[in-house]
C-alpha cells in the first residue's frame, strides 16, 4: 500500500491491522521514518537530491505482508521492487515530501529515478533519487533541504551524526549542516488535545504548513 496514494484506506488499516491499533485511529502520525539525504552534485552544479528512508518496524510488517513471493522467509530488493517503485510514484502527490531552495529559490523535481527497497533487520528502506529539472550553479548560494509531511500523518525524523546528509561530487569545500526543529515531534499527537481532532487532521492537505514545525533543515554552504 502505498503511503502517499491512499491515505484515508491506510488509516482505517492500519486502525484495524497493526499492534498499535488501540491508538492509532485516535492520533497523528500514523508511520514514522528516519530519514538520511545526499545532495548530489556534477560538473560543479547541483543536479539531484537521493531520499533515504527507514520505515518503523510495526508498518513495515504491515507494508510488506505477502510479498515474501518465494517463501523463503527473506525479502530480497527483487521481491520489494514494485512496492519500491509504487510507493514513489504514488509521492508526487506530496512533492516527495522533499523541499529543496538554493539561494532562496524554489527547485522543481524532475521524476524519481531509482527506486529502490531493502530490509535492515525489521525495517524497511525505501532509497529514489529525485533530480532537479534544471541543475543549478549553487556559487556561495545556500542550499537548504527539508524532509517532512504537511499533514503529519508521517513523521519525519533525520537520523543522528554524520550519516543524516552526505554529499556527492560537490565542489570543495562545501559543507552541511543539520538544524534540528525547536518543535519535538511528539510520539503521537491526542484526539483528545485541543486542536488535535481526526477531523483536523483529516482537513490538511499538501499546501498545509502544520507539519513544518517538526522538519529538520539541512543547509549547504559552499566557498
């Protein structure tokens, strides 16, 4: 299932599937993920951004049930290689959930490419390389990234220590950095808190600004 395209079915299933269904048709967010990027770069300029994402154990069960096509009891990247690339396809929607400025200026993505998943112990990894449509001399320009859902029915959450954000073939010199949200994401956020309604929740859509407040920033200065 998809975790962009059919967003009101995954809640009911998840409601009625996963251990954590006593919660989670009463609170937000519903799948969590730590994220890592790499902004990738060529010829000096900045061509692409590739998402790396860690899926929590309890949707991973979830997400891959009956895909095991050889019953082997291992999923290989050849048995996750539709889900991999349904599930990115079905994130345009949400702008892949990737915001990307360079100078202060909105870049547009191209299609995904790349789609990819494997299993990490009991998560689930889902990599794609987003490239930009226009690749851009970033100069002394920042570069600035964020990874989040609009509608916090998924957290994102950028993995600790170096491993967040790397960069590819980047001009010398360059340098990122993590800023982390002031926000902390709580683990789940109560129908019963004020505001913090199903029907709240259900009202956001991708224009939405409420999930910002969890995003972390990557920012890329170079020389």
């Amino acid at each position: 299932m998809p975790i962009a395209a059919h967003r009101p079915t995954l809640r009911a299933l998840l409601a009625a599937g996963l251990a954590c269904a006593a919660s989670a048709a009463a609170a937000h967010p519903h799948v969590w993920i730590t994220a890592r990027a790499q902004l990738v770069y060529q010829d000096g300029k900045l061509v692409g951004v590739r998402d790396s994402w860690r899926f929590d154990p309890e949707y991973t069960a979830f997400v891959t049930q009956g895909l095991d096509a050889n019953k082997d009891g291992v999923l290989s990247p050849d048995e996750l290689a539709g889900l991999a690339a349904e599930n990115t396809a079905n994130l345009a929607e949400f702008g892949y959930f990737t915001k990307l400025k360079v100078g202060g200026r909105d870049q547009a993505f191209a299609d995904p490419k790349e789609p990819a998943m494997r299993m990490d112990g009991k998560a689930l990894e889902l990599s794609f390389l987003l490239p930009l449509k226009a690749p851009v001399q970033q100069g002394r320009g920042v570069a600035a990234l964020e990874v989040y859902d609009p509608t916090y029915f998924v957290s994102f959450a950028f993995a600790e220590g170096a491993e967040a954000v790397t960069l590819a073939d980047a001009p010398q010199g360059c340098a990122a950095t993590v800023t982390r949200p002031k926000a902390e994401q709580p683990k789940t956020a109560e129908a019963g808190s004020p505001g913090m309604t199903e029907a709240f929740f259900e009202a956001l859509t991708a224009a939405s600004s409420y999930g910002v407040q969890f995003a972390s920033r990557v920012l890329v200065a170079c020389p």
